[in-house]
C-alpha cells in the first residue's frame, strides 16, 4: 500500500481526496498538513511514497516548502495538485523537483494516473502541457489577467489571498516587507483590482487558490 501525505490548506479538498482514494486497494493517504510548515515537520519524521502538495499555502510559498522537502528527503516523490494555471507553475515547480504538476480540475482518472506514475518513480505531465513542451509554443489565445503576472508575483498574490501579513510574505519568500509591497502593488495594478478584499474574490472567482 503507498502511502501518502497531502498538503492543502483547505479540509474540503482533503477529505474530497480521502474519501476518493479510499476506493482503491494500493492508495492511502496516511497523513494531513495544512500548512508548509506542518508539511516540512512531517516530512522531518517519517517518510511517504508521496507528498501531494498545493501551491497555495497560508504561510509558506508551496514551491518553497518544495524545496524544503528536496533538501530534506531528496528521493521523496512530490506532485503539484493545484489550481493555478500549469502555465505559470508547472516548469518551476518541476525544476524546484517536482515529479509532476496535475490542476484541481482533473478527472478523477487523471488523478489516479498522476498519482500511480509518479509513485513508480516516473514523471507526469498533462497531455495538453505535455503538448506544449514538446511543442516548444507558449500558450495561446485569450489571457486571463492574472496569467501576466509573474512566478513571484502569482506566489505573493496566493498568500495576501489566505490574509497572509506582508512581514510573513517576506519571510517566508527571503525578502524585504518592501519587496512583498512592491509585488502587491504590481499585483493590484495588473489585475486592475483596488484591495486586499477584491484581490481575495479574484481569486476565489478564478479558483486559485
């Protein structure tokens, strides 16, 4: 039976996935976090035949406790399930060490499929990014606004989504309050949003987080 842990900050989304995998014979998820810095206490005690881990954390960037999790346990299969665009976040979380980048929308064979071929020690791709690669295009057609944003931009508008401080943003990304201030402004501009309070519904409207 492979084990694994999910980390994702919304317990709907958990259970939803609990209760999924419940249904076969050689899936369990075996352990829950919440956030990345519960995710990286789990990982510093034992250890899973896969960590499911959400971009979008309150506290922590998800590429960032990515990372933590690579440095930590360097052969511990990791893949992204998250509502962000694949476009913006699936080649840095794979070159961050990621096994695989699969979005919330999935269908649950999909799921199943992503899962299986990263616990046996391959990679996943969706077909459609899989395309791209090959491809060697960018994405075309209609832009959503928030698809202009960039890497750091996208992880800062995720957490001031969660009511994430500007000073936990810093500290959690290795820069100034400045900075974080900076990206948010750039943030609210390209999304011609005016508040915290529009940018959250954004998000919420978009599933993003």
């Amino acid at each position: 039976m492979a084990t694994i842990l999910i980390v994702d900050d919304h317990a709907v989304v958990r259970g939803g996935l609990r209760q999924f995998l419940a249904d076969t014979d050689d899936l369990e998820i075996t352990a829950e976090a919440a956030t990345g810095a519960e995710a990286v206490a789990l990982v510093q005690e034992s250890d899973w035949s896969l960590v499911l881990l959400d971009i979008g954390l309150p506290d922590l960037s998800g590429l960032e406790v990515l990372k933590q999790i690579k440095r930590l346990r360097p052969n511990m299969p990791v893949l992204i399930f998250s509502m962000f665009s694949e476009d913006e976040f699936a080649i840095p979380s794979l070159e961050a060490g990621a096994s695989g980048y699969l979005n919330k929308d999935s269908r649950p064979n999909h799921i199943l499929t992503a899962i299986r071929t990263v616990i046996g020690g391959a990679r996943y791709l969706s077909p459609t990014l899989a395309e791209k690669l090959l491809a060697g295009v960018a994405p075309t057609g209609r832009r959503l606004r928030h698809e202009s944003l960039s890497r750091r931009e996208a992880e800062v508008l995720l957490m001031l989504s969660k009511g994430t401080s500007l000073t936990k943003i810093g500290e959690s990304l290795h820069v100034s309050v400045k900075t974080v201030s900076t990206y948010r402004a750039r943030i609210l501009e390209k999304l011609d949003l005016q508040s915290n309070a529009e940018l959250t519904r954004y998000v919420i409207e978009h599933r993003l987080g």
